[in-house]
C-alpha cells in the first residue's frame, strides 16, 4: 500500500508556488513605479550635455534651418538615424527603413502655391513586452523653415528642442529595457516634416499609419520647450495643451507624472476652447486628435525668437529643456506600463 505525506506534498505543490507567485508579482509592480530604481534611472538619464550636444547639431548652419525636403534636413534626418543606431533603436518591423516618404505630391495638394519636394518622416520603435500591438506616440518636427536671403534659420526651439527629447526619451525606455524592464506597451518616436507648411507629414502619416490608428493609445507632441515667453520667464513652467480634450485619464497622468519628477507649473492658458491663438490646432498633435487619439502638446510659449533667424541653440535654457523632456517621458512611462489603457470620454467640440 502506497504512503502518502500530505504536509510534504502540500508544501511542494501548493505552498511554494504560491510563495513565488507573490514574490514575482510584488517585483514587477515595484520595478515600474515612479519610486522603482527603473524609472529612476531611466530618468536620470536624461541629461543636459546629451540635449545640448545633439542640438548643437541639429540646430547648426550645416543643417540649412531644416526646410522641408532641402539637403539640410536631409542631413539633420541623418545624424537624427545615427543616433537610433548608436542607441540600439530600430524602425518599426513593417518597415524596411527609418523613413517613411512624404510624396510631393500629397504636400503639394495640401499646401497651396508652393513646390515642396518629396520628404520623409522618420520613425524609431521599442517594441513593448506584454502589449505590443498597442502604441504610444511621442512626436515631435524636424523641419523648419530654411534659409531666406542668405540667412540659416536655425530653429533651435522651433522644433530642434523637441526632436533632441524625443531622441533622449527614446534613450531613456532602451535603457529600462536593457534593464530588463522595457515599456509594456510599444513606443513609437516619431519625427515629422513638414510641419511649417501645414503639418504635412503628421497628416500624412495619420492617412498612412505604420500601426492601426485604433491601437494608437496616445501622442506625447513636443514643439518648442527649450524657451520661456515674456509672461513666464523666471517661472519653471510648461504649457500642456489639449490633455483632457479626449480623455481625463490622460490630463491626471500628466499631473502625477509632474508631481511626481518635475513638479513644474502646469500652465493651461492655451487649453480654452476659445482661446484665439488656437494652439490645439497648431502643432502636429492635431492630426492624431482629429482622430480621437488622445493628445497633449508641451510648448514653451511664443517668444522674441520664434520664426526669427536669432532662434538659436546658445539660447536655450537646457535646465528647463531637461526639466520639460524628462515630464514627458515619465507621463509616457505611465502611459506605456500601467495596466489599462486610457480612457477616450472626452469629444473633439471646439
Ligand atoms: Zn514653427
């Protein structure tokens, strides 16, 4: 007759299975917290010398002030791959490269009287670990408007400071996910052309989207962080436009997100409906908007250099440049590890 020890086969087949359960479910909540040593590290990695470096670059005389299709921005898109590269970031795998191409045509239809030629938006992907399918966006322009009369408009603010914190974001999620904790969701880094002319390759790629529109979660838009205006200068602030437009989640994200890193202040005066600069409508988040797609735009405000040939990288306040980008990746962290995905309660009524 066979003996059975019921408190041995108790401990093998129930207990300790139990107990490891708990343990490796207790990791995983820690280690994606705003306290975990992962974000932490993530977001130290974010880094004034690794911002200013790369907009020395992008906002140099080399670059030609970025105009849409010119051989400046060519280049500018150049070092902007190099740098995926060097990270260990690639292009989303349907894709065959970084670069999506803008058709001339298609900007041309949109943006009446002018010649532009063929562009590319540029795309940099970390595919996420529990699910994939559903995408963050983080945004930004890479075009400016060129050299006019012999003058490089380098457009260091406009939009060089927001295309060096989608790269230094990027950056910070591959390395959490060297660590072993990559984002749960996928994250998209998207650099667009065409903005000055009509937010041409955001439109284009909301008509042409690497990933369903319907999986796209949110977009993080960065245009203009690296300045303050005549209303703000000496505060540490940031405007963020347009967070609870589609979904209050996003908006409280976001102020946890601050409270939590930057502890800024969080000016809303662009986010009335009736506010007539109309800054919803004016950067490239619109067209991931227009879609239902939540959206919150991070903008520094319109100062003495905007549009001007003096907009300059010695310009740039990188403390407050550090400040704004390591807010947006920590409101992407959340967004990117937290268990359900955002909410859309809110409608586009303006
Ligand atoms: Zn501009």
């Amino acid at each position: 007759m066979l003996f059975l020890n019921f408190t041995k086969l108790f401990m093998k087949n129930i207990l300790i299975p139990l107990f490891s359960a708990v343990l490796l479910t207790s990791c995983a909540s820690v280690n994606y917290s705003y306290e975990g040593k992962a974000f932490k590290n993530s977001l130290q990695s974010i880094t004034q010398d690794d911002l200013k470096k790369n907009l020395y670059v992008i906002a140099s005389d080399e670059m030609e002030g970025r105009n849409t299709g010119s051989a400046g921005q060519k280049k500018a898109g150049e070092y902007i791959i190099q740098q995926y590269r060097e990270m260990g970031v690639s292009h989303p795998k349907p894709m065959s490269s970084y670069y999506q191409n803008v058709p001339a045509e298609f900007m041309n239809a949109k943006s009446r009287g002018k010649s532009l030629p063929d562009s590319e938006n540029i795309l940099a992907f970390i595919e996420g670990s529990e699910k994939p399918d559903e995408i963050i966006v983080i945004s930004a322009h890479y075009d400016h408007v060129g050299t006019q009369n012999g003058v490089v408009y380098n457009g260091a603010d406009d939009d060089g400071s927001g295309t060096v914190a989608v790269m230094e974001i990027a950056e910070a999620f591959q390395k959490a996910k060297k660590a072993g904790h990559g984002p749960k969701r996928s994250m998209l880094f998207l650099h667009v052309t065409g903005e000055e002319h009509g937010l041409l390759g955001s439109d284009y790629y909301s008509q042409n989207p690497v990933f369903p529109l319907a999986n796209t979660v949110s977009n993080l838009n960065i245009d203009m962080i690296g300045r303050c205006d005549p209303e703000n200068c000496g505060k540490d602030y940031v405007y963020v436009i347009g967070s609870a437009m589609l979904s209050t989640e996003l908006k409280a994200i976001n102020e946890a997100a601050n409270n939590k890193t930057a502890k800024m202040l969080l000016n809303y005066k662009y986010d009335q409906p009736n506010d007539p600069q109309r800054l919803y409508y004016r950067s490239d988040h619109y067209n991931f908007a227009k879609h239902n797609i939540p959206v919150a735009f991070f903008f520094d405000g319109i100062h003495e250099d905007y549009h001007k040939p003096t907009d300059d990288a010695d310009k740039i306040d990188y403390q407050a440049l550090q400040k704004r980008t390591q807010l947006v990746f920590a409101t992407a962290w959340e967004l990117a590890n937290r268990k359900d995905r955002i909410v859309v309660d809110g409608k586009n009524d303006r």
